[in-house]
C-alpha cells in the first residue's frame, strides 16, 4: 500500500469513528487534538518550513473566537458571520503586524510575538464589550440549514473536516511554484534570502503570505472552539498556549504535515494523563507536566531534532518517485539576442563598504554567445563584481546595462526577469528538497500559480509543465537520473551542476558562474566543463568566475583581470597568460 492509501484510509476513518460506538471521551480528546493540529499546521508552514519563530499563534485563535462570540451572543447574528468576521480582522490584523515585525531577524522576531500575543490577551481580557475576564458565554451552535452541530460527535465533524481540509491545502502548497520558494526561505536549510531573490521571487511577500495563513487557520480553530464550548474567555488564547503549540510542532516535526497531528496528539493525551499522575507522586496539586515537558523538549531536541514524526514515517509505506509528464507543453520561452549582439555593458561601477573601496570603477562588456572570465587573486573584488552586476549587492556608483537596459539601482528579482540568472560560490539547494524540485525552482519566473490556487489543487497543469522543464534541464547537464534524490545526499559537483541547471530553467540571456569549479575534484571538474563546453556550442552567454586557470583558459573566449578591487586588464586567455601584468599579480613580483 502506497503512503498516499495509507494516509487516504486513515482520513476515512478519522470521518466516521463519531458514528462508531467509541466512548465521548475519545470524541471529547479527538475534537481538541483536531483543533490544536489547525493551529500547529499554521507553525508548521510558519516556523518548520519558513523558519520564523512565532510565540503568539494562541493570540490568532482568541481573535476568531471573540470575533464569533460577540457577533452571535451581543449582536443575535449566525456563527457562519462570526466566521467570516474573525478571519477578515485576522487577515487585517496579520497583514499589519506581518508588515512591523517580520523584516526582524534573530531573536528580534520571536520577542515581537510575545509581545503582540501578550498585547492581544490582555486587550480582549479588558474589554467590557467582551465580557472582560468571564469572557462571554451561551454561544450557539453551529448549524447548517436544519442539520445542527450541538453535539459533541457533530462538532466533531466540523473540527475534522477543517484539519483534513487544511492538511491537503497545506501539502498542495509545499509541492508548488510558491511552495518551493516558502522552502528555500529557511536559512537554516536553502539559505535564506538571496537565491530565491535571484529566481525573481520576493521573499517579503511569502514570508507575509506564510504568516497571513498561520494566522488564518488559528482563527478557524478559535471559531471551531468557540462553538463546541459555547462560550469565550481569555485564558486559552494567553502565551502560555502559544508556547505549546509551538512545543507540539517541535515535538512532532516542525517541517512536516504529519508533524502537526502527531505533536498535537501526544502533548493532549500526555498532558490529561500527566496531569492525574504528576500530583499522587508529587503529593500536591501544581502544574508538574510543564516540568515534564521541559525535559522532553530537551531530550527531542538533543535526539530527534526533527521530531517524532519522521521516525514513525520510517515505518510508513515509501511515498514512491512522482512520475514527470515529460510530454506536457514546454513553458513560455523569452527571446534572445543574435550571436554577436550587445549583451551586458558594465560601466565603470563602484563599491565601497565605508571606508574600503572593494571594486574600483571596473568597465567591461559581453556580446551574445561570449563566454567571459573574471579572475584576479584572492581579495581582488571578483565576487563583488559579481554580486553588484546581478544585484544582490546595490552599486555605490557606475552603471550596469543588460540587453539595452539599465540594471543599476535595481534589485536581483528585477535583473533576473530581465534576462539574468547565477550560481553562487556556496551552493545554494535546499537539502530536503529533490534534485527536479530544486530546478524547478529556477521556473518560477515562467510560471504564474499563485498560493490560494497552489492551495486549491489549481495549478496541476502548470506544475507538470515546470518539472518537465526541469527534466528537460537536468537530461541537458546529465543528472537526469539523479532527479528524485534529495539534494543534500549529493557531492559537492553535482550539487554544482543542480545549481547551473536550475539558473538554465529560468531561460536566461546571460548565466553568471561564481567559482564553480571550487572545491571540486578533478573528475567532477572534467564534467562540469563538458557541461559548459555543451552550453557554449549551444549559444548561451556566461559571464564565469573561477580561481582555477587551467580550467577558465580552456573555456573563456575573453578574460577581464582584476586586482585590488580595481580593472587589470582584459583580453584573449593567450594574451592574459602572456601579460607580465597578470603574473605580477598573482606571483608578487614580475618574472
């Protein structure tokens, strides 16, 4: 039986165990599993895939059932509007906070969530609208037409339709063109802003957008709570919840889907059971589980730093190879300059970090189809060179130009849509993402599937037409064999080699190598120049740094030589190793 089976049956039965002759207390443990799992798959997408650490979810989940509460208890209205009205002010809070806080960075961010999740709590807690601190109470049920969920069984339907509902919208996402983005995000795992940056993505927004449906889908579990309890008051929605549910996602795998269940499982029963036990040997009342699940936290972090959840997927029949529609339509193409034709024109440009100047007014230029080296020793600015043309750098002076426009003052996202992609000296994959996942990232600029149609199923079509172009690629390079393994299981070359081909899938005018060729073996440099060999007999322009000499003079049809942050020369590869200049530069002395 496939994963997909498995996971397929187990839904099914979670569906219809209300209507099996199982105790209410498993009902009663199931509907809080299933509400703390809505909000533990907010974390996970938040936190285990975008890497931003947030305290201040319970906060989200006391808007959406004080928003329900008051609409239906002061104002007589339906729950359905109370729905409605708690995501629009959670969606109008998120995007507001989102905005002040998530362009923190380190411990900064994390703080700014106990903060707001404090704010929050102690705002509804105060207000006489809201019952202040008995909160409000004699909610009504939930219904729909004639069919009333009153019932602890029925809501139980309601708070499992939610969390399998939410489950699939969230692995739609992560296997889609803006989920492969929310993934290179993490800094700890595809290194943070700057490649997805270079594919044209907007990192800003996607943090946003992750943040936005955490916040979302903790509303829905306060509404779904609100309704089973019929009524409201301020003390599950405090800190002290907030640090738990961050607790269940690490507990149960902070990247994974079924980390959200598993966590959200075991920290319910745990803590019900702890709760009975803990004060017979203690011989007095107290909240002993905190102290319990302190030494758990350690013991996971310190054992399983992913969580439980990938240790119980080991068991778990293989989700299998997702076979790839090599045949489906190729995706939109750009056009590209003749052979010949002016390409990039960089024109005297300047860096300095306050007081050091690292690149000098350097000029040089690239016509279509050359292959030009950048060389210099160590510390004479190439890398600098190369980050101010593609970008990620801003430009202190000078002038950058690419197919007729001007680049400079521009960022990396709109330098690669206009026709510029690159590799970077320290790759750049994310490890637990495949090698066809990772190029296909480089489609993102040639496909257009936003998030809520990623979330819908929508975008099916488009993702069939983006790996195939990133087979496409990796049959061009010679790693199509490769395609289904993880990246952080490969060499060091052919990661090199996954990064050329994902630039390659963006369809670019001008392909910028950083050194690409560092800390490659001999055979794995002998591949990768046949694989640039292949990519010069094919047109493509490439603009290419590199210490190896041997290795740029067999490629280059030009070579621009730098030193000291400033332009040595520039010419032939027989006139560069003829120049006096240029062994006066890496020897120290002329010979």
């Amino acid at each position: 039986m496939k994963r997909s089976h498995l996971t397929a049956a187990a839904a099914i039965l979670l569906l219809v165990l209300p209507f099996a002759p199982v105790p209410d207390f498993w009902i009663t443990q199931l509907n809080y599993i299933g509400l703390f799992s809505l909000v533990v798959l907010g974390l996970v997408l938040l936190t285990g895939v975008g890497g931003l650490t947030s305290f201040g979810q319970a906060a989200f989940a006391g808007v959406g059932a004080y928003a329900t509460g008051y609409l239906s208890v002061v104002l007589g209205l339906s729950p359905w509007l109370g729905l409605v009205a708690g995501l629009a002010i959670t969606l109008v809070l998120a995007l507001v906070i989102g905005l002040l806080t998530l362009r923190m960075s380190g411990h900064y961010l994390p703080l700014a969530t106990i903060c707001w999740c404090l704010a929050l709590y102690f705002l509804v807690g105060n207000l006489e609208p809201l019952g202040k601190y008995d909160g409000l109470l004699g909610l009504p049920a939930v219904q729909l037409g004639d069919f009333s969920f009153q019932s602890e069984r029925r809501m139980y339907l309601l708070i499992w339709l939610a969390a399998l509902l939410a489950a699939l919208a969230v692995t739609r996402l992560l296997d889609s063109r803006p989920g492969r983005i929310m993934r290179a995000l993490n800094t700890n795992r595809g290194g943070g802003a700057t490649m997805p940056e270079a594919m044209g993505a907007s990192t800003f927004r996607y943090k946003l957008v992750m943040f936005v449906i955490a916040a979302l889908l903790a509303s829905v579990s306060g509404w779904l709570y609100a309704h089973m309890q019929r009524s409201v008051n301020p003390s599950p929605f405090g800190i002290k919840f907030g640090i738990e549910y961050l607790f269940m996602a690490v507990l149960g795998g902070i990247g994974t889907v079924g980390g959200a269940f598993t966590g959200a499982a075991l920290v319910k029963l745990a803590e019900d059971q702890l709760k009975v036990v803990l004060p017979l040997v203690f011989g007095g009342s107290g909240n002993y589980e905190i102290i319990v699940f302190g030494v758990v936290l350690v013991l996971v972090l310190r054992f399983a730093p992913d969580g439980l959840w990938p240790l119980i997927a080991r068991w778990l029949p293989g989700a299998g190879k997702r076979a790839v529609d090599e045949g489906a339509p190729a995706l939109s193409a750009r056009s590209h300059p003749e052979r010949g034709a002016p390409l990039l024109d960089v024109r005297a440009i300047r860096k300095h970090f306050g007081g050091l100047v690292a690149v000098n007014d350097i000029s040089f230029a690239i016509r279509a189809g050359d292959i030009v080296g950048l060389i210099g020793p160590n510390g004479a600015g190439k890398s600098t060179t190369f980050n101010l043309v593609s970008g990620v750098l801003p430009l202190t002076s000078g002038e950058v130009e690419l197919l007729g426009q001007r680049m400079d003052g521009r960022g990396s996202r709109d330098i690669a849509r206009a026709g510029l992609s690159r590799t970077f000296q320290h790759v750049k994959l994310v490890p637990d993402m495949t090698v066809l996942e990772n190029v296909a990232l480089g489609c993102y600029l040639r496909t257009k599937s936003g998030t809520l149609a990623a979330m819908l199923g929508l975008d099916r079509a488009e993702e069939r037409q983006a790996r195939a172009e990133a087979m496409r690629q990796l049959r061009r390079i010679g790693l199509a064999e490769q395609a289904h393994e993880l990246a952080g299981n490969l060499a060091l070359g052919p990661q090199r080699l996954v990064e050329i081909a994902r630039a390659l899938a963006s369809d670019p005018s001008l392909l910028l190598l950083d050194e690409p060729a560092a800390g490659l073996r001999h055979k794995e440099k002998e591949a990768l120049a046949e694989v640039l060999k292949q990519l010069k007999a094919e047109g493509l322009s490439l603009l290419l740094v590199e210490h190896d000499m041997d290795f740029v003079m067999k490629l280059t049809d030009r070579i621009v030589v730098m030193e000291f942050g400033r332009w040595l020369m520039e010419g032939t590869p027989a006139e560069v190793q003829a120049s006096p200049a240029v062994r006066a530069a890496y020897l120290g002395a002329d010979e």
